[in-house]
C-alpha cells in the first residue's frame, strides 16, 4: 500500500470532503463520530502521518513545545508531564522534555535549549522559588510557581492546584481525629511546601494550637531514606501523635521510620501524605493522603498553552494569570 496517500485520496476513498478529513486531522469544527472512525481507518489502512512541518510552516508555528520538569524520577512531576505531553500530541504538537535537576544553570541551561530548538510554548514546573524562574519570552505554562512577568506580559500563567488547603485538610483530619502535636515534613525552598505549610497553621490556629517552628522537620532532598532518618531522629526528642508529609515519599519514609522503631500507625502516630501517588495504597497501613487531581492539572495546562500560542492571551479562567485548581483528601488506614 501506498504510505504516501494524499489527503484529497483519503477524502475519496471516506467519501467526504478535503475540508472534512482536514478538521478530523487537526481536531477541529464539527464531524460525526462515524465519519472520524471511516477517516482514521483508512489514514491507518494506508500508513498515513500528517506532516506536521508541512502544517507549521502553513500556520508560522513550530508544532513543538518545551517540558521542563524539576526531577525526572518524580513520580507527580512525571505524571504531569505526561498527561500534558498525550493531551497536546491529540492536538498535533511534539513535546521536548527536560529534566533540571533541580539545579539552576541546568535549568536556564535547558530553557537556552528550548529557544534554540524554536519550540512554540513552555511548561515550567517548577519546585523552588518562583523569583528564581529562568524569563522564557515564549507562552508559558507554570505548575506551581508565580514568577514575576515582564511590563504588560500576557503569554505566561500559572497554574496550581490548592496547597494551602492541601496542607489545611491533611493537618485538620489528623487534629479531628485526636492529634494535638503535629510535626510537619517539608523542604522550606519548595514553593508549594510554603504554601502547604500556611494551610497546616492555619488548621492548628482554629483548634487554639500555636505553630511551633520546631515541629517542622526541614528536609533538603524529597527522598523516603531522609524522611524515615529523620522522624526516627525527631521522635527520640519530640513524641509526636501525627505526621503531615508534604510529599508521597515523605508519608513513606515517615511510616518505615516509625514501624521501625515499633510506634503503631494509628494507634500512636497519624500520618497523612500530599500528592496520592499509587505507592501511598500498597503501605500496611494504606496512607491516607491529599489528592491533586492530574488529569484535570494536565488539561488546564495544555489548554491555556493552546491559546496563548494560538490566540495569543490566556484563558478567561486564568483571571490575573493564575488558575487555582481544587484538591481533596482521600481517607485511608493511617489516620
């Protein structure tokens, strides 16, 4: 078979117009879902690959974006980049993705990259202060940051799911269910750790309990071997009856330390984790844990990239830049 087929073949063999195989192509106007399904049977029947740079030089657009994530073994970051990678291929675009490593030249190292390849828009996940955020004078699509933006700027928002609540709900069941000395596991350059930690201060206040600086476990890497370090390090000191972890791995390595040293979760010590990745069900006990919701933090993201990079302004919904995404805490066995 012939993998060269044209569109206007296509159209004849479908028995529908150009225009028609041209919007199923580029998802666009309106089709029935049986005429899609005869389109693409025979786009597959014949091998057929829309030529993606044919369609960028038709619409002065490079059908590529730029992916930069701050850890690439991060499973919520993976997530992310991933949802947003498959939402944007359904619309016609390549992704690069990049992994900073947390590090700063690396990362400005990587945005130099994006430039020079001419991608046409950027999402930026960033985990450490948002001032820091490398300038991309391109559309651009932060998770969980708020860099500054240039004098009437329009092509950058940022979106971010509710960790002020997240932090709030996790701290709020523990206290409900009897907890009065909670720590806090944390890294204090993270952005969202920031955040998480006003919504635990928050829930402490409203039950008369005053933050304490000391209850926070500050913690440089996000890894389970440091958490499970430090809370066997932390409850020699300070007997806590909960853990808020700000992260999955946190919850993991807060409970391997506390099993480890024959404190029982519940009974004795109420862990609750922060992002509900997979691993959080298969502990014994299942941790509970809050729920950023990724498909929907993907398509957020890969929408209001299509509109700056199409249309040239963000979204309605992205108010002063900023979309601000529900989250919601799952119970499990560990509160």
């Amino acid at each position: 078979m012939d993998n060269q087929i044209s569109i206007r073949r296509i159209a004849e063999l479908a028995g529908v117009s150009v225009a028609t195989v041209s919007r199923i192509i580029n998802k666009t106007g309106r089709y029935s879902k049986e005429t899609e399904a005869r389109v693409h049977e025979i786009m597959d029947a014949y091998h057929y690959v829309p030529n993606m740079l044919a369609k960028g030089l038709r619409t002065s657009r490079n059908m590529t974006i730029g992916i930069l994530i701050p850890d690439i073994t991060g499973v919520y970051f993976g997530d992310v980049a991933s949802t947003v990678q498959s939402y944007m291929f359904a619309r016609g675009y390549a992704s690069i993705i990049l992994n900073t490593g947390r590090d700063k030249e690396q990362e400005l190292a990587c945005i130099r990259t994006l430039q020079s390849q001419q991608v046409s828009g950027v999402v930026h996940i960033v985990r450490e202060n948002p001032a820091d955020a490398g300038y991309i004078n391109l559309p651009t699509v932060y998770l969980d940051a708020d860099p500054a933006r240039e004098p009437n700027q329009e092509n950058v928002v940022n979106v971010t799911c509710d960790n002020v609540m997240g932090g709030y709900l996790g701290t709020k069941r523990m206290l409900d269910a009897g907890c009065r000395n909670i720590g806090i596991l944390m890294t204090p350059q993270n952005y969202t750790h920031v955040k998480r930690l006003e919504g635990y201060e928050k829930a402490l206040s409203e039950y008369g309990i005053a933050p304490d600086a000391g209850k926070q476990i500050h913690l440089e890497r996000m890894s389970i071997r440091a958490a499970r370090r430090a809370v066997k390090e932390y409850l020699a000191n300070d007997p806590f009856d909960g853990i808020m972890c700000l992260n999955d791995a946190f919850a993991i390595g807060a409970l391997k330390g506390l099993l480890e040293l024959g404190v029982r979760v519940p009974e004795d010590v109420k862990i609750v984790g922060y992002d509900s990745s997979d691993m959080l069900a298969a502990t014994n006990p299942a941790i509970t844990t809050i729920i950023q919701p990724i498909d929907q933090v993907g398509e957020t993201i890969a929408n209001e990239l299509l509109r700056m990079m199409e249309i040239g302004t963000p979204g309605e919904d992205a108010g002063e830049h900023s979309i601000i995404i529900p989250i919601s805490l799952l119970d499990r066995d560990s509160v």
